[in-house]
C-alpha cells in the first residue's frame, strides 16, 4: 500500500515510543522513573476544572465559531497585550485544540511547495514535520550551548534569504529550557525584515521562567507583530495538556485564513474547554507562581545533580522543564545512552537526537516529577555510568 507523499517524512514523538518501551518494561515488574514525557505532574488548577465542570452541566456543549467563543479571545486578546505592551485586537486570536494546530495551521497557510523555513535544532519535532507536510524546505538552524542554546547567528546568517518564508523560534525552549536574549531577537528580527519573512514565535513556556529572568518576544520589537505568529496556550501554563486548549496571535487577514483550516479539520475547539480557558487567564493566577517555584526548585536539583557525575554537563536552563545534558564524554550516541538508561537504570529519558541532528550528544530530562523521584533517578543513572 502506498501513501501520499506528504505524510512519508512524518515519525512518532520521541517521547510516546519511549514511553511505549517504558510500559513495556512496567509490565514485566520493573520500576521506572519517568522522565521523559513533558508535562506538568500537577493536575489542573480546581478554579479552572470546576468551571469546565460547571459548563457541562449549563449545556455548555454545543459547537462554537471555528476560531473560538468572543469571550475568550478577547480575554487571550487582553493577556497577551499586557504581556508584550502591545495592543492586540481579539480578532487576531485564534483558538484551537491545544496549541499545535496553531502551529500546523498557519505553516499549511503560508508555505508553499520549495519555500525555505528556518526552525531551531534540537527542536520541538512537530515543525519539521509541519514543514515537510507543506512541501516546505527544512533549514535547521543549530543551538548553541554556549549560548544558553539560543540560536547560532552565523549560521542563521548563512542560511537566511529571500527564499526563507518563514522562521520559527521557540523561547523557552523544549528540548533545552534556552531563553532567546533580546540582542538575538532584534538581529534575527531585522533580517526578516530584510528578506521580508513571516516568523512564527513559540511561546508556550513563556510563564515557566526562573530566577526572575525576563523572556523576551520577537512580536514586540518594532515592526514585527505585523509578521509574527505567536503561539500559546493552556497544557503548560495552568497544567491542562488534555484539555486541548492553545491559540494564536496573528494579523487578522491570516487569522481569516486559519479559521478556514479549522472550519474544515476540526470545526472548533470544545465550549466548555473554552470556558474553562476564560477562568484559567482571568481567574486568580498565584498557583502558576507556586508551581513555577516548585519546578525551580527541582531544577536546581537535577542540575547540580547531573553536574556532579563524572563525563556529564549541564546547563542551567532559565525556563521550560527540560534540562539538556551534555553527554559527549561517553562516546556513544544519545540513542544507545537512552536506551541504556532505560534498561540498567529504570530512568526513562528522550535521546537528544530525537529533537534533530545537533541533539545528538545530549539527553532531554524532563524534571516534572518530585524532588524525591529526580534525586533517586540521578542516583541510578550516576551507579550505570560509573560502571562503564
Ligand atoms: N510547542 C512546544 C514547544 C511544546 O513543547 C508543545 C508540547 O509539548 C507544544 C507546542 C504543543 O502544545 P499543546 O499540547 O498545547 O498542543
């Protein structure tokens, strides 16, 4: 059998076929830590789930405008205004069933067959592949480590042109935890400028921050919001990844455009999830903060954990909750290190090449889980390595 091109480059996540080989070993009786799938290990915060409750039991239930109920948008609308002192209209948000279809539809929307886009790698897998089905040119700009795993501008400046459509950035990142300083922005900003391209944000680690340090947006650099998609949402943030509930921020003759996509995929996202979203932005928001001190606090711990064993090193990440050791050191690839993990030490973590070619020679931990868990986890993978 045989299928159309555009879905033959397409994989499965890392983290699900991880996960799967997890389970697998769950189920012959061994005990794994899980530090592989990114999520939140809290459960949504009670305000927001009893109003989605609430909702169902209105009869909220019933199909919404593809591009999302008023209210909310001109509560995301309001948010992200205040977020990057802009003034930003509800009719350039787009809501969606989580935050991917706002990166999937507009990249559909806007990249024609051959057209260059320029995306960061190790990389969130889903624009490679949002690239490819599009017909789009993959152009993998590297992170540099040394750089708090922002962008290698020289490369970036090579691989830039008129040919590029579009550029994706993604601060914080995942697989990294990199924050984008400001001085990057601007330059990667003025050559979009330049060559006169779209750039697609990913900002949905935005609130999950550290040390009080600031995450800069492209957007609100001057003359950018104009060509700039942002993209966010709810699974992060306020602990709500099955929820299914994301949006974007865009100029409102693409948002048009989007909600064709929507109106012929998905229809719409759920009202109630929508409802819920409206509690989540504009209800009380102290509970982020709490858990953003929680996950600092586990940061700290993996990172001067892993530090602390011999051959690896780690950054210290200023957002997301992924931290990305360096495991050159062992001279075997992040695959069979992974694997190894897995095996000897019940520890399950993501081969930094599942995230693109310069992953490779690191390890993606995500350090949503308990402080108890992370020290244990650190304590067995430390007994297999020194054994080597
Ligand atoms: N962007 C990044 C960088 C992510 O890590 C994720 C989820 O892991 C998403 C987007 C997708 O978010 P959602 O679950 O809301 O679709």
């Amino acid at each position: 059998m045989s299928y159309a091109h555009r879905t033959s480059h397409l994989k499965p996540e890392g983290a699900y076929q991880v996960l799967a080989k997890a389970q697998a070993l769950e189920a012959a009786g061994r005990e794994i830590i899980h530090l592989e799938i990114g999520q939140p290990d809290f459960e949504t915060f009670a305000n927001i789930s009893l109003a989605g409750i609430r909702a169902i039991t209105e009869g909220k239930t019933r199909y919404t405008p593809p591009i999302g109920m008023k209210p909310l948008r001109e509560a995301i609308a309001d948010y992200t205004g205040h977020r990057l002192g802009l003034d930003i209209h509800p009719d350039q948000v787009v809501v969606s069933p989580g935050a991917k279809p706002n990166l999937f539809f507009p990249a559909l929307a806007l990249i024609e067959p051959g057209d260059e886009v320029i995306y960061p790698d190790p990389g969130f897998p889903t624009y490679e592949a949002m690239i490819r089905v599009a017909g789009g040119v993959p152009v993998k700009v590297p992170l540099l480590e040394g750089n708090n795993f922002s962008f290698d501008l020289e490369a970036f400046h090579r691989l830039v042109n008129d040919r590029t459509r579009l550029i994706i950035l993604n601060s914080p990142s995942n697989p990294t935890g990199g924050v984008m300083p400001l001085i990057d922005l601007k330059e990667i900003a003025a050559a979009a400028q330049q060559h006169d391209c779209w750039v697609m944000s990913d900002e949905i680690y935005t609130r999950t921050v550290y040390d009080h340090a600031s995450v800069p947006s492209i957007a609100s650099l001057p003359g950018m919001i104009e060509r700039t998609i942002i993209v966010d949402g709810f699974s992060k943030t306020y602990a709500m990844t099955g929820w299914r509930l994301g949006y974007g921020v865009m100029p409102k003759e693409l948002a048009q455009v989007v909600q064709l996509l929507l109106t012929h995929s998905v229809g719409c996202t759920a009202q109630f999830v929508q409802v819920a979203g409206i509690e989540a932005l504009t209800g009380p928001q102290d509970q982020v903060e709490v858990v953003v001190a929680e996950y600092q606090r586990r940061r700290d711990v993996i990172v001067s954990g892993l530090n602390a064993i011999p051959g690896i090193t780690c950054q210290n990440p200023q957002g997301a909750f992924y931290v990305f050791p360096n495991i050159k050191s062992f001279g075997i690839s992040s695959n069979v290190m992974a694997d190894m993990l897995l095996e000897r030490a019940g520890v399950a973590v993501l081969p930094g090449s599942s995230f693109g070619e310069y992953g490779e020679g690191y390890l993606r931990l995500v350090y949503s889980n308990s402080i108890e868990n992370i020290q244990r986890a650190i304590r067995q993978i430390e007994a297999v390595l020194k054994a080597l």
